[in-house]
C-alpha cells in the first residue's frame, strides 16, 4: 500500500471515531506528506494534525489512530522506513515477537529477567527519559504481555506486561532518590510524588500503545482502530459520564456557547427585514411605470426572549443536568432574561448559584443551599411541577422560552399533567430535553408519554452533539 492509500484509509478511520475530515483537509494532509516526507514520524504527525484536527479534545483520538496506522516500529523493534504494509494494508510484521524459551524457559530465568528490566525501568523513570521509556514498554510487551491465541495468533494484553514490571511498587524507591537528603513530607514529597505519578501513568500510556500496535500487525489496523478508541467528547453520552468525561465536557461549554452566539448574531443580521410594507412598495413602483423594482419591509425588532430552566438535578441525571446548567450560564448573555430552577421531588430557584465566573463547585452549592427534598429524595414531576407553578406564578410568560430537562423517570407518582399543560400554554415555546434513548420512553416508570404531548417538542439529548443541534434551533431568529 502506497502512503498515498494509506493516508486515505487514515482519514477514513478518523471520520469512522467520529472526527469530521473533509476532503480538502484530505488533500491538504497528502500536501503535508509530500513536504515534510515519510522519515521524520514525529514531523509527520504534527503535519497532519494541523490540517486535520480542528479541537483541542479531538488529539487524543486523532494520536491514537496515527499510532496504528503509521507505528514507529515493526515486529519486536525493527524500525519502520517507508511504512511498509501488509496486502491488508497494515503494518507487516517482519519478525515474530520473541517469546520465552530455551534457557529462560523455566521460572527462574524469567524472574531473573523480570527483576532486570524493573532495575532498568526504575532507573529510566528517574532520569525521565521518555526515548528509553518507549524502549522498556516495547520490550516489557514483547516478554511479557503475549498469551497464545486464535491458531496462528498471539493475544496481547498490557495488564501482563504491567504487573510483570509493577511499576506502582517502584513508587518508595523512587521518592527515596529523588528526595535525597530532603526532610520528608514537606513541599518538595510532593512535586517528588507527583513528577513520578506523571512518569508512571507515561509509561502505562506506553505499554498501552504497545500493546495495540502489536494487535493491530495481528488482526488489523481497522479491527483495532474499531475498539482501541474512546468516544469523541461531544459524543460522550451523559448519563455515562465519568468525571474525567465531565472534565472534558466542561472545556466544550465556553467554546459552544460562543459559536453559538456568532450563529445567532449571522442570523439576526439577516433578519433586519420586516414584514412587507406593501403602501410603500406601490408609491416607489410609480416611478418604474408601475413595476415593483425594489421591495421594502417594515422595521424588524428582533425578539430576544426570556428563558426559563427548569432541571432535574437527581442522582440518574446529575451528571446532564451539571453539564447544560453550565451551557446555560454561558447563554445567559443571549437572552433579555435567565431563571433557573432545580428540583428533586419539590422546586427551588437556583438562578442566584449560577453568577459568578467560578463554578467548578456549582452542583455541590446548589445540593447544600437549594431546597430540593420535600419527601423521600426520589424524583417527583407531578408535585415539583405543582411547587413551581404555586411558588413562582410569574415565571412564565408569552416571552418565555420554557427548557425542561430531566428523564421523566417519576417513580410512578402522580405526574401533574394539567399542571404542567398550563404552564406550557403560557410560554412562547416549551421544549423537553430527554438525556434517555427514545426506545426507554414510555418504559418503567417514565412518564414521557404524559408530558410529551403538552411540550411543543421532546427532544432526544444524550450528548453534547445533540445538545447543539437543539440549542441552534431555540436560538430566536
């Protein structure tokens, strides 16, 4: 497979994890090649990551593919030239991983090789040297981390060749010296501590690359590329979010809320035109013989609406509900207005926790100052709706853009239907964000089916992507 092929099958995996490559970025990437050349890999990488990532969140999906589709190595360390590829269009192995055998073949001589390389590997670590780290992974790999696998194949697994070398246990070792004669336990631990946390996790970083190089050159680099990466952020579905998803999501607030704001300034732009002034269509037109030349239009007032939030913040959906909260901090701006309330089984006005430029600790004000518990702490639509309409009669108006967002999961209580209907009917628009696949409405005891009808639309939102796509159309034109 010639590079030019094998650049192709690159962006065509990118766009497969997610990542939007056009064409013309294709055709700019074969440009980077042919300038910086096939020999300088690291060159080459960054070549291509300039014209073909666009966010700072897609590099780590974007390395991860150009470490399978273009790996430094071959086998058990031969170095790559020119890419060479198999007719499957991946790697060629051009030797089989050594495995164990001969004089090492019996236990002794494997912990004796084991104890060498953790000599090795606690040296490397504490001169920091990421060339002889790659080295130690790759090596650690090739003895370690092979099993024996479908007929003609070998299974790789990182964890083998991870607690083969334990790197986790080298920790003491390590501090002792690098502190030296350092008093213990003050400032100077601590950097210690962490330069060798960063070290280690490297490492582990490594060994995990590793490991899917040498499955790709076994299954395939399509096969892996399939598995070996996680989901774009923006594709990160909410109620799956670990706090390191969360962490990510909360860099995508700022960024979206300003494209958003550039759509919705383009579009009111183009709407400076009223409604037809037909009285002064005609009287120009006399001037052309009774032809209508030129149009022209009453002045345009562009609407710029109030926005009301009303958000679940129970445990199956906090997650969500953090995320949007924070979207809507970052609209506030875009709208004449901002209320925002939370609820649990009864309501509270949350708007007072979202001023303010830090909110890193948003949720956890909002649980220890917001009265949300009025029963058991499980979720209740029907009286939160009831609390909200009672408490706060004047929220809603005919200028009021009404946002609900939670999963309707109402443990099967009463759902204050006509309550929520009223409230619907005095908004300008009523719309429901559901972070719930549309196939678990109805189920259980999701009271979708209730409320759906009285929304002007229940809109699927299980990620950030669906999120922008909904926000784009709220946004008044």
């Amino acid at each position: 497979m010639s590079l030019l092929d094998r650049t192709v099958v690159f962006t065509a995996a990118l766009r497969q994890a997610g990542m939007a490559v056009s064409s013309a970025e294709t055709v700019d990437a074969v440009r980077a090649l042919t300038a910086v050349g096939p020999l300088d890999r690291e060159a080459l990488r960054a070549g291509f990551a300039a014209t073909m990532c666009k966010r700072p969140t897609n590099r780590v999906t974007f390395d991860t593919l150009f470490d399978l589709y273009f790996p430094p190595v071959i086998g058990d360390g031969l170095s790559v030239d020119a890419f060479p590829a198999g007719e499957d269009g991946v790697p060629g192995t051009a030797t089989d991983p050594p495995q164990p055998g001969g004089a090492a073949d019996n236990n002794h001589d494997l912990e004796l090789l084991r104890q060498a390389l953790r000599g090795e590997l606690l040296d490397v670590l504490l001169r920091g040297d990421d060339e002889e780290l790659r080295r130690l992974a790759r090596e650690a790999v090739t003895r370690f981390g092979s099993a024996p696998g479908a007929p003609g194949r070998r299974s790789w697994f990182a964890y083998r060749a991870l607690r083969a070398l334990s790197p986790d246990t080298l920790v003491a070792n390590l501090l002792s010296a690098m502190l030296g004669e350092q008093e213990a336990g003050g400032l100077a631990e601590r950097v210690a501590r962490q330069t060798i946390m960063e070290r280690i996790r490297t490492f582990e970083e490594m060994v995990a690359t590793e490991v899917r190089r040498r499955l790709a050159e076994e299954r395939g680099a399509d096969a892996v590329a399939r598995t070996a990466v996680k989901p774009l952020a923006e594709q990160v579905d909410f109620l799956r979010a670990s706090q390191r998803d969360l962490a990510e999501l909360r860099r995508l607030v700022h960024p979206l809320a300003r494209r958003l704001a550039t759509r919705l300034t383009a579009r009111r732009r183009l709407g400076r035109s009223g409604r037809l002034d037909f009285r002064r269509t005609v009287r120009s037109s006399l001037a052309t013989g009774g032809v209508p030349m030129e149009t022209h239009h009453r002045p345009h007032k562009p609407h710029k609406p109030e926005l009301v939030v009303l958000c679940d913040v129970s445990g199956s959906v906090a997650s969500f509900a953090y995320f949007t909260l924070l979207l809507t901090h970052a609209l506030r701006e875009q709208f004449a207005r901002v209320r925002a309330f939370a609820f649990i089984d009864t309501t509270d006005e949350i708007t007072r926790f979202l001023r303010g430029a830090d909110l890193g600790d948003m949720m956890a004000r909002i649980a220890n100052g917001a009265d949300l518990v009025w029963f058991d702490g499980h979720s209740d639509y029907g009286h939160a709706f009831e609390v909200f309409a009672d408490r706060y009669p004047d929220a809603v108006g005919p200028k009021t853009s009404l946002l609900v967002l939670g999963d309707a999961r109402n443990n099967y209580r009463a759902t204050a239907a006509p309550v929520f209907g009223k409230l619907c009917a005095q908004a300008r628009h009523a719309y429901w964000l559901n972070p719930e696949p549309r196939t678990y409405w109805g189920s259980g005891d999701s009271a979708t089916r209730a409320y759906a009808d009285l929304v002007d639309e229940m809109v699927e939102c299980r990620n950030v992507e669906q999120l922008q796509s909904f926000i784009e159309r709220l946004l008044p034109s």
